[in-house]
C-alpha cells in the first residue's frame, strides 16, 4: 500500500520522505547561473576531464546538423545561463554551442546527456562508418564517449561542457530531482516517435519559463510527429530557426 501511494505521489512530483515536491525550482537568471554553474560539482565528484590523455584521439567531431546557424540565431537572442542538450554523440552541436557562447561572452554551461551508445539506426547497418563504425565497439561495448570527451579538449571547452553519461529520462529526472531548470534544451537524441514525444514531455519540465526546447531533424517522421503532437497538446506553435524546430516557454 504503501508503495503505490509513494509511486503515485512520485508521478505527481512528490517525494513521500517529507511531502515536499520534489523539483525545488531555482528562479531568475541569476539563480539559473548559479545552479549551472553547480552543475559539474553536483554530478562529477571527480572532474570528468581531469588527466585524460586527449591527445591519444585526434579531433573528429562528425555529426549531423551540428553547424547550424540556428544555434547562433537562438543563443544570441536567449542568452542562457544553462543549456541542455539530448544526444550529443562527438560532440558537433556541443561544441558550436560551446563556441558562439564563449564568442557572446556569456557565463552558459552546456550539459551533454547521452549515454553514448547509439540510437536504433546506429545499430542497423554494420556498414554505415559514421554510426555503427564509429561507435568504436571494444569487445561489444561503444567507446565513443572517449571521442566526444577529446573533442571537448581539443577545443579548450572543458569549462563550458559538462558531459552526463545517463539516458534521457534518468537525466531529465536528475535535474527534476535537483530543482535546476535549463533555458535552452536541445532535442536530438532517439528519432523514434514515442522516444522523442517522451524526450519532450521530460524536458519540458526542465525548461525554465521564458525559455525554449529545439531540435534537429524535423524532416524525420518520428521526430515532425512527435513535435506536433506535443505542440498540439500543450497549444505550442512550432517555430524554426533554419533547420531546427522550436517550442518556446511562456514567460512565468
Ligand atoms: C543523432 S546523434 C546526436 C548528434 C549530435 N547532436 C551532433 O551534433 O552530431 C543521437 C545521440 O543520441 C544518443 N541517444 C539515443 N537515445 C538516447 C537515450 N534514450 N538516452 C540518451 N542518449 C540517447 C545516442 O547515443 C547518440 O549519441
């Protein structure tokens, strides 16, 4: 018994332990920046880049729509204090990301949350080099992570990049957990419909009023559906800014 009202009071974002919810939002700005400039601390113990030998892997940062203009266009006029990203496999979008906010001179963190395993089409064709190959599989498990992390390094963005190696859900619901809401999220892990439309209502929780989730790969079914039936639901207007999709937040 009671471990159905914990879970049902779980679901409503409750925690049992002491009645109180269990996202505690920060608000403002300058409590954004304070809580995404925590974020390293909060998850890594031990700073993931700390006496990793980047050299040993040259830069290689294939992805795929990770040079838009768009990121530019949306970072200029949102300037964030915390961006989240959802599938960041080498590091492409993180790493544009991480450079028009170090050129806006602006104090944003990034959090790349992946778990660095591929999605499904990663796993479909042995012969495709730039998802199957190079997952870079050592004795059956990927290693790309060490890729996206030399990237990061070679770059000199080890300041602004925080990697979280988690699934989506589990990382939406850390920083549901922590109470740290993000001004921009960038959508573009899974591509499959009931992923991306689950990737959507998750971080929608985490995006602070005012700011906006965004995402690649409109002209992908599973990802146009998904956006569609989330935006219809929650009465968003889906916008663009080149090739990403956008769903912006009502200000609080
Ligand atoms: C299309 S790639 C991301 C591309 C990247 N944004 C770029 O600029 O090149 C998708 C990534 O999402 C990750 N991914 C897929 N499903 C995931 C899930 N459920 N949780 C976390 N990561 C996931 C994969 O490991 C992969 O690295």
């Amino acid at each position: 018994m009671k471990s159905i009202l914990k879970t049902l009071l779980y679901k409503v974002g409750y925690s049992i332990k002491k009645i109180r919810p269990a996202a505690r939002p920060v608000s403002g700005a300058a409590g954004r920046n304070k809580a995404a400039a925590d974020v390293m601390a909060l998850l890594h113990a031990t700073n993931p880049y700390e006496g990793f030998d980047y050299a040993a892997l040259p830069f290689d940062a294939h992805g795929w729509g990770g040079d838009s203009p768009a990121f530019r266009e949306l970072i200029a006029a949102q300037k964030p204090g915390l961006i989240i990203e959802v599938g960041t496999w080498k590091g492409a979008s993180a790493l544009t990301m991480a450079s028009v906010v170090k050129e806006l001179g602006l104090p944003a963190k990034i959090v790349c949350i992946d778990t660095w395993l591929g999605a499904l089409e990663f796993w479909t064709d042995h012969s495709d080099p730039q998802r199957y190959g190079s997952l870079r599989l050592k004795h059956g498990y990927p290693t790309v992570y060490y890729q996206f992390l030399a990237n990061v390094c070679h770059h000199g963005q080890q300041d602004r990049i925080i990697p979280f190696p988690q699934t989506a859900a589990t990382g939406a619901l850390w920083f549901r957990r922590s109470g740290i809401t993000a001004d921009m999220v960038y959508v573009d892990a899974s591509h499959e419909e009931e992923d991306v439309y689950q990737d959507l209502c998750n971080y929608w929780e985490v995006t602070a009023p005012g700011g906006m989730m965004f995402g690649d790969d409109y002209s992908w079914d599973g990802v146009r559906l998904a956006v569609q039936r989330f935006a219809a639901e929650e009465r968003l207007k889906v916008e663009f800014s080149a090739d990403k999709w956008v769903l912006r937040k009502a200000a609080a």
